[in-house]
C-alpha cells in the first residue's frame, strides 16, 4: 500500500507557514505515527440551504459536513428563500453564518433579482457582502444582460461565477441524452444545452475583460472551448466535481441519488474532464455538495430533485481514484482542492488543515454523513483515506473521537 511521505507535511508548512498543529497534538494523535497534514479545503460551490430549506440543510448541518471531509472554507450559492440578491437577504444568511458555522464561509450573491433573469441584482451594493455573483440553478439567457452583468463585476474587482444551461435546448430533459436515456425511455439534456453558453459567456467574458468561473462543467465540448480560451488569454477559469470525473451514464439506475444538474455524461466526456485536470484545463475540484430530503429523491431519475451530496467524501474518492492510481500527483490534487481555488477568489489559508490516516480503508455509507444530504451515487464504494481532525481559524470544527463510538488508533 501507497504511503504519503513527509514531503506533503513539509509542503503543508512551506505554503502555510502559519499553521500551528498543537491542536493535533493536544487530540492525541502521536506525530510518530502514520497520519498527514493537509491544508484545509475550498469548495468554492456548496448549497447550505438556509435559508428557507432548512429541512435539506443548514450552515450548522454543512459546515459539519464539511469540517468532516477536512474543508475549512466554503462557497454557499444564493438559491435560498429569500434568495441573497439583495443587501437585506444576504445579510440573512450571513447572521446564520456567523452564529452557526463551524468553518469559514462566503456566500455567493446572485447576478439577477430572484435569479429570474429579466432584471440585475444591484451588483455594486452588493460587492461588499459577498465572495462573487451567481445565478447557479440559473443560465443568464439574455446575451446583453450577462454583458452588462460582466462589465459591472471588472469595474467592482469580482468573479462572474456561471451556471451555464441554455433553456431552449433543455425540452423537458433530466438525464443525459445519450444511449441509456434513449434504451430506458428518458428525455435527456444534450451537452449543446452546456458548452453552447459557455462559448457565448467567454466571448463576452474576452470582450468585458471580465474575470469569469464556469460552474461544475460535465462536457468533452466544454474542456476544449475553455482550453482554447485560457490559450487566447481570457480571464477564465472553470470547475468540475468528483461524479462527473468518475463516473458516466452508462453506470446509471433507476434511482433519484444518480441524478444531478448538469447530468452524468458519457464516457468521452468523462475521460475529456480527467485529461482537463491532467493539464491544467480544469482549475478546481468543487463538490456541488446539493442535499434534498429523502423524499425529494425517492422519485426515480424523472421525477427526483437534482443534486447530490458530495462534500464529505470528495477528497478520500479524489485520493482513492486519481492519487493511488497515479492519474494525477497528490501536490496535483491539493492544487486542485486547495490552492487553486484560494487564488483565484482571494480566500486565505491561515492555520487552516486536517489531519489524516491515508492507509484507512472503509466503505461510503450514507448513513454516517453528517450532512442531512443522504443521495451519492457513490455508496458503498471503498475509499483509503480517513479525517480525524479538522482546524478551521486555529479552532477545533471536526473531531473524529466526538463523532464516532470507535476509538481513534492514530
């Protein structure tokens, strides 16, 4: 079995000199023995879901989720109710943030009123309040809207973060449209419905100057399109989440927790998304951590809500599928889960890590997440890699011996 060396800790410390890891010390794990520092994680694109759903989440139940998988920084979208377009509707967010978070977290403001499209959020009183502008759930449909969108964040020094979907293609699809929802009777979303809106997005984002992030991309179409735009010199950079690196519509079921937005694609799509991470393409790995109730997703692939949850267990998959099979290095993923995503949205690492035993093996059961997200289409897989400590700030948000009845062997 694959062991980390050394080198990961020391590199740890050499690009966060601040971390102080006596909180390690003082949980007991015994530096003689087999665990890594890692810097803490960024997940630039998590729903928290309050407010207004808090039934599927809440910042207390998320940051705990995501302190579990060793983040200590997070993105929340602003599809909540109300939704955060407006200096009084983020502030609704932010005093659940700061009352109940256990790690870091920026929200998102959206880029249009309600995320409806038809008028601009004001962007300008809104800059200070939040990390960016998204309408994610939402693809901006009127060209001139998102040029006008564009201009205002370079003026304000912010990221248009995209959700791409152009609507007139969607016709009523779930799934990808592709051999399984053609063999099974589904109506599927082509790849157009994607990369046709990003092309348009970095266009206009090559005219505006404008710094531009493409949410969570599925397609083989996509990759190129960015890649040749971050040659031309655009302001780009894009993220896609560990389902869409791993897994393809060919591995389909009838099951609500197989079904996300944008959907599983095929094989080639899978395979053009690790090549993106391979060569830099692909600038982040993002969770789209999407929780629902049990009910919500008890509904087939047809009739399910989209989403799933990810965020608990995107680093041990990420570690078990891409690192140990040495697709890519483990300083690859780290650029991909910590430091790439810090730069580009200015989110500091201070004493920020976790700490884990990468030989542990065990198995994904929904059931022990701390989300109350339960839908992955990754149960039951094995994966090495345990977390046993997370400090956010300098402070304790995750600790394995007060959430297992197991002892910590470390």
């Amino acid at each position: 079995m694959d062991r980390v060396d050394d080198r990961l800790n020391k590199a740890c410390r050499k690009f966060s000199p601040n971390i102080d890891i006596s909180l390690a010390e003082g949980a007991g794990i015994d530096p003689a023995s087999n665990y890594t520092i890692l810097p803490g994680f960024c997940d630039v694109h998590v729903h928290f879901r309050e407010p207004g759903f808090s039934y599927k989440e809440t910042i207390e139940t998320g940051t705990a989720a995501a302190a579990h998988g060793g983040f200590t920084d997070v993105c929340t979208m602003p599809n909540l109710n109300p939704v955060s377009d407006s200096i009084e509707t983020i502030q609704i967010q932010q005093n659940i943030i700061d009352k109940d978070a256990r790690i870091s977290v920026y929200p998102y403001a959206a880029i249009t009123v309600g995320q409806l499209g038809k008028e601009l959020a004001d962007l300008d009183a809104l800059a200070d309040k939040c990390i960016a502008f998204s309408d994610d759930g939402h693809g901006v449909q009127s060209d001139e809207m998102m040029r006008e969108a564009m201009l205002q964040t370079k003026s304000l020094d912010k990221i248009i973060v995209a959700h791409c979907e152009d609507n007139s293609l969607l016709k009523g699809g779930y799934i990808h449209e592709g051999r399984y929802a053609a063999e099974n009777g589904h109506k599927g979303i082509c790849s157009e419905s994607e990369w046709r809106q990003v092309a348009r997005d970095l266009k206009l984002a090559a005219e505006t100057k404008c710094a531009y992030h493409v949410c969570h991309i599925s397609t083989k179409e996509t990759v190129d399109i960015i890649r040749k735009a971050k040659a031309a010199g655009v302001d780009v950079t894009c993220e896609t989440a560990m389902h869409y690196l791993l897994l393809d519509d060919s591995m389909l079921e009838e099951d609500g927790r197989w079904k996300m937005n944008p959907p599983l694609r095929d094989t080639q799509d899978r395979e053009a998304l690790v090549e993106g991470i391979i060569d830099g393409t692909i600038d982040c790995i993002a969770s789209d951590h999407a929780p629902h109730s049990a009910e919500e997703k008890s509904k087939g692939l047809e009739k399910s809500a989209f989403g799933v949850v990810g965020i608990e267990i995107a680093f041990p998959l990420a570690y078990t599928y891409l690192v140990k099979t040495k697709i890519i290095s483990m300083e690859k993923l780290l650029d991909l889960m910590v430091y790439n995503p810090r730069k580009r949205f200015n989110i500091p690492l201070g004493n920020d890590y976790s700490v884990w035993n990468l030989d542990d093996e065990w198995t994904i059961e929904p059931g022990d997440f701390l989300s109350k997200g339960r839908a992955t289409p990754f149960e039951g897989w094995d994966v090495y890699g345990k977390n046993y400590l997370t400090v956010c700030d300098g402070q304790e948000a995750y600790n394995i011996r007060k959430h297992s009845t197991q002892a910590c062997n470390i």
